[in-house]
C-alpha cells in the first residue's frame, strides 16, 4: 500500500491528521524537527490508537529531522523503500506559523519555509513520490473587504509569514507547469482552525506566549488571572469584534486524508482550495458560545486594534464542496467543547 510522510506531524493540525490517517488503515512516517512541538505526543497518538485496536500503534514512525537537513530526508524516503514500503505520498505541514516572529525575523522563516519545502521536493521527485498536500493560508488574501474570500480573491500577504507561503504555492506551480503529467498538488488555504481531539489527549499546545484567540481564550479562562483581550470592538461586523472562520482542527484533519486521495486517484492536479466552514464568527460571539457549552465565564475587556488585523475573514467553500463532495461537520459548541477538554487535563500542555 505504501506509506504517507507527514512533515511537521508533531505539530497541532500535524498530530491530529496523522491519528485519522492512521485509523483509516495508512501507515504513517512523521517527520518533524520539534522546533514547536514536543515528543509526548507522538506517545499520545499512539497511546490513542492503542485504546482502540492494539495493532494500529505499530502503522506510526517517528523521525526527528529538520527539513533543511537534505540527507537526512533522503534516508527517510530510502529507508522506507528498503522496508518494503515506499513513501507515496506527503503531507507538508512543516514550517514556521508566528506572524510576529516572522517580521522580526523574515530571513527565518524564508529559510524554514522555503528552502524545506525545496528539499523535500527535490527528494520527492528523486524517489518518484509526486503527490503533496501542502499547508498554506487564509493569510495569503491579506486584509481583502470581500465577505467571502474564494480563491480567486487577490493574492496580497501583508507579512514575511504569509509571503514565505505565497512563495511556496508559486514554486509548486512552477513544478506542476514543468513536469505536469507525473505531480499531483493541493495547497490548502486554512482558516481558523481550533478544537482539539476529543480524548483530550492531543491538543494545541504552543510553545511560547500563544498569540491566537482560541489558546489565549484557554488560558485565561483556566487561570483566572488576566483578562482576554479583545482588539476592538469598532470593526465594521456585527458587534464590532473580528469575525473569523473557525473549523474544528478534526474536520481539518479529515480534510487532508480526503484531499490525498483526491489528488492521488485523478492525478495530474494543481489545486487551491479554501478549507473552511464559510460561517463566520465574532470574538464576543466565540466568547458567549464558549462560556455556554462549558458553563464557564471567560474573563476579557476591550483594547485597541491589533496593526494587520482584518475585520472579517471567512472562506467560500464552494470548490471544497464541489471538488469533495464534502464539507465541515462540526459546530462551534464541539471545537469549544473538544478544546477545553484538551485544556482541563493538560492545562500547561504535553
Ligand atoms: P505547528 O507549529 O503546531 O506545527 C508545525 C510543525 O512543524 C511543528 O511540530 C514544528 O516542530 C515542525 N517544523 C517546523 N519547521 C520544521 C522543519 N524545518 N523541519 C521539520 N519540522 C519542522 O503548526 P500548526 O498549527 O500545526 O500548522 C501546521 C501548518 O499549517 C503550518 O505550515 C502553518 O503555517 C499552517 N497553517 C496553520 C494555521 C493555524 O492557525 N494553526 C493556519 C493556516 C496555516
Ligand atoms: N483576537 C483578539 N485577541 C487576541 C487574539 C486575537 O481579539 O488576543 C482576535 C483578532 O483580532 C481576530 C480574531 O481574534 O479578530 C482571530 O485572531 P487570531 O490571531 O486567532 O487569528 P487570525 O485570523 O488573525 O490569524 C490566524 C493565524 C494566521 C493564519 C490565519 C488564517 O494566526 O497565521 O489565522 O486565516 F494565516
């Protein structure tokens, strides 16, 4: 059957899409350099599948390897061949995600983000292994006023974070165009991906100071100590506070093992596709929501704008519907339900 490399697996979207791969029968090489995640969970993962049919936990591997370290991808992709069961296809979540960061430092993040995507590309094409989901962003249509962004919305990124992964979708063209009967691409613009898997055992778990609502929202629910702060309540939405599309971080992972096949089955694809739900959501709807479904209050006050925010940024899910013939399932009550569940039991993450 072959085998799926997951780049980044240990990571938030990374760990949950490779727990679904992995129960729907795929034998799963993650591949990460840890730089933002943690070992634990890759027990965790299996520590799930364990739970509910003993023999799935030996369909994972782990390979602890940065991207920019060619060889070491090299040997993974031969290794894998050697065992009798090649890479076929690749998940590339890999990559830094810190829009702060990556304006203090952009030569970072297009070091991190693009020369691993070039290796791991490069590697594919010598091991013929040519079907590649690659993680891209909502971010890429900068502070567009459309209420629904599809994808032919313009291509504007307003940060080094959100260039570097412009940057990628053009080289993958650029690979498609060249040698378009054999590649087999879907890059995938997220929206807000939240929630956790509903065991509690895998979550988001950042590491540093999290700068997105859904963790903050966590924290200081948890703490009780300092306020959420909301970044203004004078945009022009429905109740003033940023409005946003957030998809449960499990129907994101279901997303990629749909879109794999896809690619995989038809061949010869270059695809963009928005993965969202196309609802969106306010900050003090969020809140309200929230505090409902877990019968919490969540302590937060009014501050300014925060500089490169959007009012409102929701997907047009049109081409994931008609491409998949599928969309998100889960509501706003099961990522508020799912993700403080992941909070109670680990509060200060893996
Ligand atoms: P994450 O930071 O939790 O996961 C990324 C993983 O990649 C981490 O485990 C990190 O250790 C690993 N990594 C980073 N650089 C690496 C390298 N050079 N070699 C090997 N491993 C490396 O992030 P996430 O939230 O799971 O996001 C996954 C992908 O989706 C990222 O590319 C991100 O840019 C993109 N994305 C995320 C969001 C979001 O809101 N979470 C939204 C849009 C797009
Ligand atoms: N917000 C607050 N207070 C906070 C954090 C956020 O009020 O402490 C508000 C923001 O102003 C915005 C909403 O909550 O209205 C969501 O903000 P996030 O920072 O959680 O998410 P963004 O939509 O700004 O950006 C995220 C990722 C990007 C990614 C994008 C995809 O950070 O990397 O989603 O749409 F590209």
């Amino acid at each position: 059957m072959g085998s799926i490399l997951v780049t980044g697996g240990a990571g938030f979207i990374g760990s949950h899409t490779c727990l679904s791969l992995i129960e729907k029968g795929y034998e799963v090489i993650i591949l990460d350099s840890l730089i933002n995640s943690k070992n634990e969970v890759i027990n965790r993962i299996k520590k799930i599948c364990k739970a509910n049919n003993d023999l799935l936990e030996k369909n994972l591997k782990f390979f602890k390897c940065d991207l920019r370290e060619i060889n070491k991808v090299e040997k993974i992709f031969s290794e894998a061949i050697n065992g009798g069961n090649p890479i076929k296809g690749v998940i590339h979540f890999a990559g830094l995600k810190s829009v702060g960061e990556s304006i203090k430092n952009p030569i970072l993040y297009w070091d991190v983000n693009l020369i691993s995507s070039i290796n791991l590309v490069r590697v594919m094409d010598k091991f013929d292994c040519r079907n590649i989901v690659f993680s891209s962003s909502a971010t890429l249509y900068g502070q567009s006023s459309k209420e629904l962004l599809n994808e032919e919305t313009e291509i504007k990124p307003i940060n080094p974070y959100g260039t570097s992964k412009y940057g990628i979708e053009l080289f993958l063209d650029d690979v498609f165009k060249s040698t378009s009967e054999i590649w087999s691409i879907a890059k995938l613009r997220y929206f807000n991906p939240i929630g956790a898997h509903c065991s509690g055992l895998i979550g988001e778990n950042p590491v540093g100071i999290p700068n997105n609502i859904f963790p903050l929202l966590l924290d200081k629910t948890y703490k009780k100590k300092e306020n959420l702060k909301i970044f203004g309540n004078d945009w022009p939405t429905i109740d003033g506070t940023g409005v946003r599309d957030y998809i449960h971080v499990m129907d994101l992972a279901e997303a990629h093992i749909k879109i794999l096949e896809h690619i995989t089955q038809t061949k010869n694809k270059n695809l963009n596709l928005n993965i969202g739900t196309g609802k969106g959501t306010s900050v003090l709807e969020l809140i309200k929501i929230f505090e409902k479904t877990n019968n919490v209050k969540v302590p937060f006050e009014i501050v300014d704008r925060r500089p490169g925010d959007a009012a409102s940024v929701v997907a047009d899910n049109q081409l994931l519907k008609s491409t998949l013939n599928w969309l998100p399932k889960l509501s706003l009550e099961e990522m508020c339900r799912d993700g403080w569940n992941w909070k109670i039991k680990n509060p200060f993450g893996y």
